[in-house]
C-alpha cells in the first residue's frame, strides 16, 4: 500500500506535499496511507519532490499535468489535520482526490464528506476557543524573576494555533503552556516550542488559585443555574484542570437553598429595628444640614439620618467605616455593596476578602486600620431579584464627603489610601486618572499622606486568569508602598 509519512500529526505542508504527490500519481484514497513519522515503521515512498508554491497553483508532475484547489477546502483542512481522530489525514485526501472530478465539492455541504471535515473544523475551533477561556496561569520564580506556567489538556492538538492568542494577551509577561502535544514557550519576545510535557512538570498550586476561588464563588449566582448549560460551555474534561471546578459540585448541591434564601431575602428591606433605629435619629435631631460629630459614635447617627442626598431612600442603611479610633493608616473604598448594606459594615464582602488577603500579604494588620468608604449609602439598581451596584455621581460624592472630612478629622490618619477612581474623588476632592497616580505620595491640606490604588473589585472583574495575577501583584506592591510610607 502506498504510504506517505507526514514529520508530525499536524504536519499540514508535509501532508500536502505527499497527497500532491498521491494525487499526480493517480493513487486511489483507498489505497493511499499516511503516517507520522516513527509511527509507521515504513519508509516514504513519495519524495515530496520541489516546494509546493501554495494551493491554487499549478503542480508539474504525474498523469495529471497539474491542479488547483480552492482556498475553502484548504481552510477545511488546516483545521481538520488538527482533530485528534486517526482518520483525519484519509478524509482530507478523499477531499481532496474528489475535487478532481468535483471542483465546487466543497460548496456542497449535504456531501457526506465534506459534512465530517466541517464538523471536525467545528470541534477543533471550539477546542481553541475553550483554552483561551480554561488555560489558568500559576505564578512562579525563577532566576529571571516571576513568570507564568500553565497544564492544559486541550481535545484536539491546537496549541500552535492558539498561542498567538496568549503572545497577543500577555505580551508583557513570561509565560509557559504545558500540554500532553507540546509545550510552548514566550520570553516577552519570542515565541518557542517545544516537546509534550506531563501534568507533573507544572506547578501545582498557588495562593492565586485561592483568590480565584473565592472570586469564582462570590460570584457563583444560584438563581442562574442551568446545569447542562454550565457542563456544555465548561466541559466536565477541563475541569481537574481549574481550581474552580473543585468548587462546582458543592455550588451546584447548594444551590436550591441558596436560591431560596435569595428569594426569599429580597427585594431587601431594612429591618423593622433598624428603621426605628433611623427614624429616632432623624427625630432627635441626630442629624442637621451642618450636623459636626464629636465621635465616631455620633458621626453614625449622623449618617443614619442623613439627606444631604437622594441615595439614602434605597438603601438598608447608612454604612460607616470602622476601626481604631486613632488609626495610622485609613482606606477608603467607593461605597457599600450588597452585602455591606446588609450588614452595615464595610467591606465584609468579596471586595473586602480579596482586600483582607492582600493587606496580610503585604504586611499590613487590617486590625489596626480604620476602613471606610466615600459614599456610605449603597447606590444600586434592581436587575430582578438582584441589586446591581450602580458609581455614584459625583455630586454624590461630594455631598458625602461631609462624612468622609468628619472620619477623618476624628481619625487623623497618617496616610489615607484610596481605592479607585470615586474613593480617590471623595479623597482628595478632584477627579483622578487612577492608572496614572497610583502608587505615588500624594499630600492632604492637612499635611498627611495620601495614596491612590485600583480597587479590590477591579481584580475580581478581570477575566483573564494571568492578568489578575500580574494587576494583584500590583495592588500589593501599592499596598506595601503605604506600608513604607507609615
Ligand atoms: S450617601 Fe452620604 S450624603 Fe448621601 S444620604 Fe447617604 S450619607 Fe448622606
């Protein structure tokens, strides 16, 4: 039997140039055969002959003195040779012996053929679209510095296709794709290659898997769930691959219950307590336009019944900050989430966990840090059962500020650090391009410090898993910095 051997399995030139040469010599798709090098035991018995110029140019050799292809059915192929099925390089060349007699062949796509070479395009263009979404980076050190690894076992042989995605995402990084194919390597200016690796050759785990957790559980909605939905766009294969996935099993038991209290719990109302609580404030006069606090104390009865905006109508209550009344360092965040308003504390929520983290990473005791926001009524609106946070404006803001100035007037603070754009406003009463002064000593009228930062929330909202990695990182290193500076 004629036998062709391609260098690898997507070997597409040298696929071409053998099933060219199959062609020219007349050899039959039953009796053609094509083998990976090493594979076959065989030796080839086409020479694949001068460099084939390209498809759609006239070959030279065998009974038919020369042919073209159209450029859809080399499209089809440059995708199928990639599927993992072992037939995949027989149904490219019966395509191909076909178009002989069939030129617009691959228009016909009732033909039972050219149906399975679509269909497999279809799936190895899903699996490249599932690792740009399922690759997940783990952070490592070497002699150069921080660099990026990942294990990822895609369905069929598309890293080489897709690594131009990574190159393009994280251009700026070091990173490694590990997988059982092949692995592939970026410097920050070259791309490389290099052999199949093992799930063992990459690194386990990392604090960054914890992070990514508790993002992916915060945001786990239960409401939502469509259980063959999530399993069809996040297949149960990649799953041991993502540090989430040891999450979903518990998430998915937990559920209905979840969804029950949800229901249950909202709209959200403040409770009958609080509401007299509030209502009291107002009546004592707790609060007056020009209302001075002369503690902390008071300074939350004030906010309790505060007007000075629109934002108290929809909120549970109003959210002051809390911590040592003589703290050295005080944060400020933009306002109460969901979770805050409910609880009346500042971030107690997922911002507030990825915040707790990153301050013990940097060495910072939250204990010792009074922790605020810059509007402290919780500005939301109802997307169904859901409350969805809504930036509030900036008179808002400057409104609010009334309470912030009286925090820190009480606290004095050495430094005050501000995390994003309408904490930053709130701060230091002008709107602030955080890319551009973050991180940098910034003064106060009253001679303290201030700092700028992104906020927590924001490393929760990247999707892709080394950008987090790398924009965490940089909070940390800004986090530290106010560390020096107390
Ligand atoms: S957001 Fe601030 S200014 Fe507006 S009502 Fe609440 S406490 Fe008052």
């Amino acid at each position: 039997m004629p036998t062709a051997e391609v260098a690898h399995e997507t070997d597409f030139e040298g696929w071409r140039k053998a099933a060219r040469a199959f062609r020219l010599a007349g050899v039959d798709p039953a009796a053609a055969r094509f083998a990976v090098e090493g594979s076959s035991g065989a030796g080839s018995l086409f020479d694949p002959g001068p460099e084939n110029p390209g498809p759609g140019v006239r070959g030279d050799a065998g009974g038919e003195s020369g042919f073209t292809v159209p450029k859809a059915f080399v499209d089809v192929a440059q995708e199928v040779i990639l599927h993992r099925s072992a037939d995949r390089f027989d149904l490219m060349y019966r395509l191909l012996w076909r178009l002989r007699a069939e030129p617009d062949l691959m228009k016909v796509v009732s033909d039972r053929d050219v149906a399975d070479a679509m269909e497999r395009a279809k799936n190895v263009s899903r699996a490249s679209h599932k690792m740009k979404a399922f690759v997940r980076f783990r952070a490592v050190q070497d002699e150069a510095g921080e660099a990026f690894v990942a294990w990822f076992e895609p369905a069929h042989r598309v890293l080489e296709k897709t690594a131009g995605f990574f190159v393009r995402r994280f251009t700026t990084m070091r990173w490694s794709i590990l997988t059982p194919d092949g692995s592939c390597f970026w410097d920050g200016e070259a791309l490389t290659f290099g052999p199949p690796a093992s799930a063992a050759d990459a690194p386990q785990d990392d604090e960054i898997e914890e992070f990514w957790k508790t993002y992916y559980a915060s945001t786990f909605n239960p409401a939502r769930l469509k259980v063959q939905t999530m399993q069809g766009e996040m297949p149960k294969r990649y799953w041991k691959n993502l540090p989430e996935a040891s999450l979903i099993p518990k998430l998915i038991a937990a559920s209905r219950a979840r969804t029950e209290v949800m229901v249950a719990s909202s709209p959200t109302e403040p409770n009958a307590r609080l509401a007299k609580a509030i209502a009291r404030s107002v009546r004592d006069g707790s609060y007056e336009e020009g209302f001075v606090a002369s503690d902390l104390n008071e300074l939350k009865h004030g906010v309790q019944a505060c007007r000075r905006c629109p934002l108290y109508q929809d909120a549970t209550q109003g959210v002051c900050g809390e911590g040592p009344r003589a703290a050295r360092l005080m944060i400020v965040g933009e306002q109460p989430g969901d979770q805050e308003d409910l609880a009346g504390r500042p971030f107690v929520g997922p911002a507030g966990q990825v915040l707790d983290a990153a301050l013990e990473e940097a060495g910072i005791d939250r204990a010792e840090v009074y922790v605020t926001n810059a509007v402290k009524h919780f500005k939301h609106e109802p997307r169904g059962k859901r409350r969805l946070h809504k930036t509030p404006t900036t008179n808002e803001v400057s409104a609010c500020r009334w309470w912030l100035d009286q925090e820190r007037r009480l606290v004095r603070p050495k430094v005050t650090l501000a995390l994003g754009g309408t904490a930053a406003l709130g701060v230091l009463n002008r709107k602030v391009a955080v890319t551009q002064e973050r991180g940098q000593r910034l003064s106060l009228p009253d001679g303290s410090a201030a700092m700028i930062t992104v906020h927590p929330s924001y490393l929760l909202r990247i999707p892709d898993a080394a950008a987090r990695v790398r924009e965490r990182a940089t909070f940390i290193r800004d986090l530290k910095a106010v560390r020096e500076l107390l």
